[in-house]
C-alpha cells in the first residue's frame, strides 16, 4: 500500500492538510451573512432583524431562517416567512413590532423599540416579499409603497432620546 511507503512526515502532513480542509469545508457550509451592505442606511435594521427576529422569521437579506420550511411541521412559534409574505407599508411593520404581530399571540411585543423599532421597520417594508411567487391579479410587493413614518410616532422617539436619564435632576 502506497500509505504504508510514506515517511512518517508525509504521512503527517498528508493527514492534517486533510482535517484542515474538512475542517474548512464544515465550517462554511450553511453559512449566511446578512446581505445588506455596511454602507445602506438600512444596514442597521438588517443587523437588528438578525439579531432579535431570526429566531421565529425568514428572511435572506438579514440572514434569518426561523421560519418553518414546510406549513405541516411548523409549531406555534413560527413567524412568517418574510421572503414570500408582503409588508407594507412601514407604519404595518411598527404596529406589528408594538403590538407582537397581528394576533398578539405568540410575537413578544416592543421586541425591539424606539429607534431601533424605526430600523427594523424600515428594512423588512423595503425588502419583504421580494422573493414571492407571481400570482395572478396581485400586485408585487416591490410595487407597493414602503411608505413613511409620520411625524407623530418620530417626535415622541426623538424626545425620548434627548430627555434625561431618571435620577439626574438638577437642584
């Protein structure tokens, strides 16, 4: 055997440039990376999705797979899909994110809040539903308006943000 005539440095060197190599190939498989450039001011909302709402929701550009793959093993807990499912406008995002989804069942409310509610908002409205199927009669969601945050939500998050810890009140 060809093994067997190797010098035990060949021999050693051959095995861990082996287990290197599987090594790599394990680690890099099923990796994802949130797809949102760093520079794209909906980076910070990718980043966020990622990091609060992948466990339970789908959705590629953020590197999220909570959701179930088949609607028959899906449990309670499973999110929608936000790859396939539309949501727009923004204003529907953050009533979702204050109100734990639309049924108030499972999704815990205010998982994310004040500007950082506005980020997450704002990413999944812009890249939800992108990868849909075409259905007859129905409009595709890149067609659809992300639309705005009004003035009235932003002000109260602003305040917020400027006002004085609790406990630092002046003489």
């Amino acid at each position: 055997m060809i093994f067997d005539r190797m010098s035990r440095s060949v021999r050693v060197l051959l095995l861990l440039s082996a287990s290197i190599a599987a090594a790599a190939l394990a680690v890099g498989c099923g990796t994802q990376h949130i797809s949102v450039p760093p520079s794209s001011p909906l980076h910070t909302g990718a980043v966020l999705f990622s990091q609060r709402c992948s466990g339970c929701h789908t959705l590629s550009y953020a590197a999220a797979n909570g959701s179930a793959p088949n609607v028959r093993t899906a449990q309670a807990i499973s999110g929608p899909n936000f790859n396939v499912r539309c949501e727009r406008p923004v204003t529907r995002v953050l009533y979702a994110i204050a109100n734990g989804g639309f049924s108030g069942a499972y999704m815990p409310q205010n998982i994310v809040v004040g500007q950082d509610a506005i980020e997450v908002a704002k990413f999944v409205a812009t890249y939800a539903g992108r990868q849909a199927p075409k259905v007859t009669r129905a409009s595709l969601c890149i067609s659809q308006p992300v639309g705005t945050i009004p003035l009235s939500v932003l002000q109260p998050i602003a305040a917020a943000a400027t006002a004085a810890p609790a406990g630092n009140t002046a003489p």
